[in-house]
C-alpha cells in the first residue's frame, strides 16, 4: 500500500479568475487594472502595440478589436521584429 497522499482534483480555474482569488481584488478592480495597462501599452505603443495587427487589421497603437486580448498574429510579428532587429533584450545586457 503506498502511503503517497491523494490531492482531490479541483475544477479548473480560468486565468483571470485565478489571478482575481490570488490577488484579492474585486472583477471590478481587476478589470480595471487591465484596462489601464492596456490602455497604456496602445497610447505609447509598447510592445506587440507597435506593430499592426494582422489578424484584426487594425493600425499600430490601436486595440486589437477583441476585448482584452491581443491577437498571437501580432504578438508573433512583434517578436519577429525584435529578433530581426536584435533588440531582444535591453542593451546593457547584450553585451
């Protein structure tokens, strides 16, 4: 007989649902936060936000027209470019 103990496997949990529970935060709030985040990203047009989308075909800085997501077309074509480029990382490091 083993003496390992037997978890109980618990009903799977969605990311943002998880991230709400851990982080004690009302949905409100935590929608919130995102919102602003992603705000913020579009309005300087960091990260995958410099690059258009070509799954939505929307412009450079503008959201990706699903709500709080952005497309992996865009997210991959970002990182595309940063490889391309070799600004992968920031450059004290590249060195």
């Amino acid at each position: 007989m083993s003496t390992t103990p037997v978890l109980e496997v618990t009903p799977r949990r969605s990311v943002h649902a998880a991230a709400r529970i851990a982080v004690g935060l009302p949905h409100s709030a935590l929608d919130a936060m995102l919102d602003a985040t992603y705000e913020t990203h579009r309005r300087f047009r960091h990260g995958a936000f410099a690059e258009p989308c070509p799954t939505c075909h929307v412009a450079a800085g503008e959201l990706c027209l699903a709500r709080r997501s952005v497309h992996a077309a865009r997210r991959l074509a970002h990182r595309a470019r940063e490889t391309q480029s070799g600004r992968g990382f920031p450059p004290f490091t590249a060195r």
